[in-house]
C-alpha cells in the first residue's frame, strides 16, 4: 500500500468519539492509532492492576499497541492485551485516552477498563512484554515510566471509588447497508442487507465481540436481523425480536418505541439493540434521558446520526441517577 491508501483504509475505522475523552482528543488529528486496556481485579476488596515491562522500551506500561489495517479500535485493545500477556478480556469503561509525540509524529492510545478473574492466566509473549506485575493503583502510579500513562489509571480509580466499574453496556446498532428501496418491490420488512451490508454485518459481529454482550435483541426486519446474525451465530444466542423498534410501528406510535427502549435498559444486562436510521431519534432521545447533559454532548444529533453498521456503547449502572455513565460511538468499516 502507498502512505496514501494507508490513510484512507484507516480513515474507514478510525472515527471513535467517547465521553470519556478530552476535547483536543475527539477533535484531533493523529498520524499513529493505538488501543489498549488496563486488566483490574479486586483482591480483597482492594484494586489491584496489571503493569507490564517492555524489555524494548525498559519501561512500565499497559498493554497496548497499533491499530492493524481494517481493524477497529476497540478490536486492537482485545487483540493487543490478548498478543502480549495472553488474557482474553472484553472491553469495560472506557478510560482518558493519552496524545503525545513519537518522532515529530503524532500518536493517540485509547484505553479500557477490562475486568480479569483471580483465576486469569497471564503470560508475556517475551517480546513486547516480557513481565507483568499485579499491584495496587498506588503502586502502579509510581512504577509507570510514562507520566501520560497516568490519566487511565486515574479514572479508573475513580470508578472503582464510585462503584462504576461493574457497568453494563447497552449497544445501539443501526442496521448496515441494504439494498435500495427504489430496487425492492416486495414487503419493506422483507428488505435484505446489500451485498456491502453483509460484509458490515461480519464487521459488527467482531466489533461486538469486544464487548461479549449476551443477550442481542432486534427489530424483525429482515435487514436488523441480517446485521446481528453473525454474532447471534457464532455465540450461539438467542435472538429476541423488539416490533416496537420497527420503522413503521416506532413512525406510528413513538411513545410505545421509546418505552420499549426504556425496558430493555431497565434490565440492566450486557445487551445489544438493533434498528433503523428513522428510529435513532427516539432511541437516542432515551439514552439522553438516562444520562446527564455532559455525558450526552458525544451523542450524534442530525440526520443520519449513525451510519450503517454504526454502534452506540452506553454504559449503564442500576439505581443511579443518572445511569448511563459513559457513551461511545464506533464508525463501521466502509468499502
């Protein structure tokens, strides 16, 4: 590839907006992508995090690493913390994402939270990590070689203080490409993915794999169940269909989608909903709802709001006011 094809194939997944992240970070331009999670657990009742040492580097760090062509963040953070220490982790929190410059060139690592059990094996693959150490958040902020290394870890103290790091991802996904409705002359609910939208639907399916939600729920339109088959398939989960969230019964009765919408929030469980472009605005309208005008800021607000196969992380905590703690928009691959 030419330096020019480079940009463009990464341009297709680079476009990531979290309430978790500065301003200058949302609105920045960066020549070098990279994603990473910090692994925590309690030990009793204590948090305890993973450092890890970079014999290239000599230095303390969290797993991380670039982005891979045609690869998504969130999928770089599982994959990297996977290749270095060996843990198979899903994504939590995000967390403050670190700029800086490598080269006169510039480079943004977001960052995750990512639970591990006390039984999780891990093993440094001896060459980007060849030590890994569990100690306190105390101990960690001094072992830290990098000071921006430092901004994830704060958050993720907070969180653990505030109770947020047992948060639950409800994901929004906008059905991916179908075929024209110029070109479809049978039932609209019949209306099937376009030879790209089953490509995006492959790309969703790894997307959410992230996340490892366990429970997926759709409108019964053809071209939403299409978009979540994959990952329904490969999980072997169970599909529930919303007719609520339908294009045609949300343009008829808002109120009944939205409520619906609200119910299945209210269950409080890893869990993925899939709709249409028209039903976004009464979607995001209960999301805004759950969550407080600052955190909302990041929340797409004119038409399409998504594009296709475009997902919504909320992350959301039972009894709370509000409980959606943190939103991320992820941008779908485009060919």
């Amino acid at each position: 590839m030419t330096e020019s094809n480079v940009h463009r194939a990464l341009d297709r997944v680079l476009e990531l907006h979290r309430s978790s992240d500065a301003e200058e970070i949302r609105l920045g331009h960066f020549d070098i992508i990279a994603a990473g999670a910090i692994p925590w657990r309690l030990e009793h009742g204590k948090l305890r995090v993973l450092v890890i040492h970079r014999p290239k580097y000599d230095d303390w760090s969290w797993p991380k690493g670039k982005l891979d062509d045609g690869e998504a963040i969130a999928e770089c953070a599982v994959r990297e913390v996977r290749e270095e220490i060996g843990l198979r982790i899903t994504l939590g929190l995000p967390l403050a994402a670190t700029a800086y410059s490598v080269k006169q060139r510039t480079k943004v690592v977001y960052y995750w939270a990512a639970a591990a059990g006390s039984e999780a094996e891990v093993i440094p693959d001896g060459s980007e990590c060849d030590e890994v150490r569990w100690v306190s958040a105390k101990q960690a902020m001094g072992m830290l070689s990098n000071p921006s290394d430092a901004a994830p870890l704060l958050d993720l103290i907070a969180a653990h203080k505030d109770g947020h790091l047992e948060a639950k991802p409800f994901i929004l996904v906008r059905h991916a490409k179908a075929k024209p409705r110029s070109k479809w002359t049978r039932a609209e609910g019949d209306r099937p993915l376009a030879a790209t939208g089953r490509r995006q639907a492959q790309t969703v399916s790894r997307l959410l794999e992230a996340w490892g939600p366990g429970h997926v729920a759709s409108s019964p339109w053809m071209r939403c169940v299409q978009t979540v088959a994959p990952y329904v398939t490969v999980n072997q989960l169970k599909l529930s269909t919303v007719r609520a969230v339908t294009e045609h019964a949300a343009q008829r009765h808002p109120k009944r989608a939205a409520k619906a919408v609200q119910k299945l929030l209210d269950k409080n469980r890893s869990q993925v909903l899939c709709t249409h472009r028209p039903v976004l605005p009464t979607v995001l309208k209960v999301l805004k709802d759950n969550t407080s005008a600052k955190i909302a800021e990041v929340l797409p607000a004119k038409d399409p709001y998504l594009d296709p196969g475009g997902v919504i992380v909320a992350h959301q905590i039972p009894g709370a006011t509000p409980r959606i703690i943190s939103l991320e928009i992820h941008t779908p691959y485009h060919d």
